[in-house]
C-alpha cells in the first residue's frame, strides 16, 4: 500500500471485500476493514474515526494487505484477530472452536433469568459443548454464585476455553468428554439447576450450502448435528434428565424448522417446554423445565 492513511486504507479495503463478498462471505465489508485495521493498529475502531489522516507505517500496512488478501479467501475475521465479543466480554478464538454468535446471547440471558430463581448456594449450571467457553465463562461471570461445569470432546476447544475462562477469573471445571458423560460420574443426581447446550445442529446436507467462511474455516465437529441436525440432542435429553433437578431447565439452541422435531424430544409430562426466537424474530431456543424426576436423587452412580 505505501504510504497510506487510515481513511484511505479504509476507502480501499472495503472495495476490495465488496469485491470479494459473494465468495468470502463479507457480508459487511466496512466493519470487516474496520476490525482488521483496528486489530494491525491495536486499536479501537473509535481511533480509525478520530486520527483517518494517520499514515501506516510499511509494517502496519504490509500486516493490513495479508490480513485483507486472508479474509477475500473467506477466513473469518474473528479468527484472523484471534478474538470475540460475546456478552460484552473478550474472548479467544481459534480454528478449534465455532466462532461465538451474536444469537446465543439469547440463550444466557435466559438462562441467568433461570439461574436468579434458584438459591444463590444451590445454583449449578452444566455447559455441554463448550466450544470457546463463551457460554460457560459468561455465566460464572454474569452470575457469580453459580458453580459451572462445561464439557466439550475436543482437548484443543477445552484448552481454549480454560485459557477464556482465566482471562476472566471465572473458575469454571472443565472436563473432556461426550455430552454429560464425563459428569455422571461427578455429579449427584437431580443436583443440576441448568443445562446449556449449543450442540451441532447443521442438517447434514445443508453444511455445503453455507457461506464459506463458515462452511470452510469453522470446525465440521462443530456444525454437523447428522441427518436432521438433532442427533446430538437425542442424545443429550435423556442426561440430562438424570442429571437436572426437578424445576431444572435444559436449553438447547436450534436453527429455524427444527422446532417440532426439537420439542418432541422434551415431551409432556415429563417436560414443559417452548420455543423462544431470536432478535430477527427465528426459531432459535428450545426451552424445557424437567417436571418430573427420572430417577431417584438421592445420589449412586449414574452410568
């Protein structure tokens, strides 16, 4: 680029992800050349708007193309900065987890809505599929007299979300392992308030249709839910009512059609549930309060 400023570094960038934005998946270029700018400058993008006739330095600048020229190919910007806002808290990412999305946020303001009904020394909360940690670090740390366990099958995701949840000082335990299976062992029957879980919920067939920055950076581990997207939540159910307390709720996020499939997996009596949309008004939440035990609770092995 040369000697460049800001502003027209800027100006450039952003045409040059238009170009690209059909098959990068820029679906918003300015703020994509914002960040990045923001993230070469270790900046905020309030600095971009008040010094636009700063030059970068040939350093800053070469940093800049490689960083455009990455996120034209489609890889997402989270992952070329390394970083998330989830709940108004910073979190690392990396190719090993699914990027944090704005839509779950749904799913935690719920749940500390369901946390706050609880007794501040009997408020357990279960994190499955951990990912990043964002969901259980944001718990612990919106909802400080929760006790959270999170799990996740990946060592890679959980060694990131452990590094998430010290960078916040949230003490969540971590435990490698398939869905609840790790905590059967743990955890004493019906001691659960909450279960949380944003599982792969893909439909299978429909992985190759999405925008590519997802469809080819995001790990396929954390986007394929098998043949209707659900097989992990089929799964999920019955531990979870092992482990919830009767009154307990298990949320479960989904895509929009999976409403009635997803609901017929928490049936009545033994649940009541709903469905909660997201700010753009789709399907996103199953909501399901465990009505009736599923087993006795008065502690054993749960395996």
């Amino acid at each position: 680029m040369g000697a460049i400023t800001i502003g027209e570094a800027l100006i450039r960038a952003t045409k040059c992800l238009k170009k690209s934005m059909d098959e990068s998946g820029a679906a918003a270029p300015r703020i994509d050349a914002e960040v990045l700018l923001a993230h070469v400058l270790g900046r905020d993008r309030v600095y971009l708007y008040r010094e636009p006739g700063r030059e970068l330095s040939m350093a800053e600048a070469g940093l800049y193309r490689d960083l455009l020229k990455r996120r034209a190919r489609g890889e997402p910007v989270a992952y070329l900065t390394g970083s998330k806002e989830f709940m108004g808290l910073d979190f690392l990412v990396g190719p090993h987890v699914l990027i944090p999305r704005t839509e779950t946020e749904l799913m935690v303001e719920y749940a500390l809505a369901v946390l706050a009904g609880w007794p501040a020394g009997n408020r357990l909360a279960v994190d499955v599929g951990t990912g990043s940690g964002a969901i259980a670090v944001s718990l612990g740390r919106l909802a400080p007299s929760t006790t959270v366990y999170a799990t996740d099958i990946s060592p890679a995701a959980l060694e990131i979300a452990q590094k998430n949840a010290a960078r916040h000082n949230v003490p969540v335990m971590f435990y490698a392992g398939d869905l609840l299976v790790p905590l059967l062992e743990v955890l004493r029957p019906g001691s659960a308030a909450l279960v949380v879980a944003n599982l792969p919920y893909i439909p299978r067939e429909e992985i190759n249709g999405l925008a590519r920055d997802v469809r080819d950076y995001e790990p396929l581990l954390a986007l394929d839910g098998g043949e209707d997207g659900l097989d992990h939540y089929r799964r999920l159910v019955p531990q979870s009512e092992m482990l919830l307390a009767v009154n307990g709720h298990l949320l479960m996020e989904i895509t929009p059609g999976q409403e009635e499939p997803a609901r017929a997996l928490v049936p009545a009596p033994r649940w009541d549930s709903g469905i909660l949309a997201d700010l753009a008004g789709r399907p996103r939440l199953v909501v399901a309060r465990l009505s009736q035990p599923a087993v006795s609770t008065g502690g054993g092995n749960l395996t």
